[in-house]
C-alpha cells in the first residue's frame, strides 16, 4: 500500500506510483528505497509541494479473520 501526500499525486498517478513501488520491490528494492524512488520521480516531474510517502507492507497469513 502506498501512503503519499499530494505532491505526489499532483504529478503522478495512482497507478503510475503504483507501478513505480511494486517495480522496484520486485527488483529487491526496500521499502525505505521505494519512497525515495518514488520522491525522487516526483520531484523530477516538477511537483512543487511537499513530497511525503510510506509504503505499507503485509506479510501473507499476517493478518487472520476476527473470530
């Protein structure tokens, strides 16, 4: 999940940020890396507000169903 203020998504989609996080988890990137890629993208898009992200991640069967 990715967390991030407008100043992101004023200049990139959802899906596109999207794209941009699971690309580099894939590629063995972590999470602390993933929101600097994703800072990083944009500010070079030229966004000129504030850049804040965080990437939530949930480990399979972490979660179980209340009972």
């Amino acid at each position: 999940m990715v967390l991030a203020c407008d100043g992101i998504f004023d200049v990139m989609s959802n899906q596109e940020a999207g794209t941009l996080v699971a690309r580099h988890l894939s590629d063995g990137g972590g999470v602390r890396e993933g929101c600097g890629a994703l800072i990083k993208r944009a500010f070079a898009k030229k966004s000129d507000d504030n850049l804040t992200a965080v990437i939530a991640l949930c480990a399979r069967n972490f979660c179980r169903p209340c009972r």
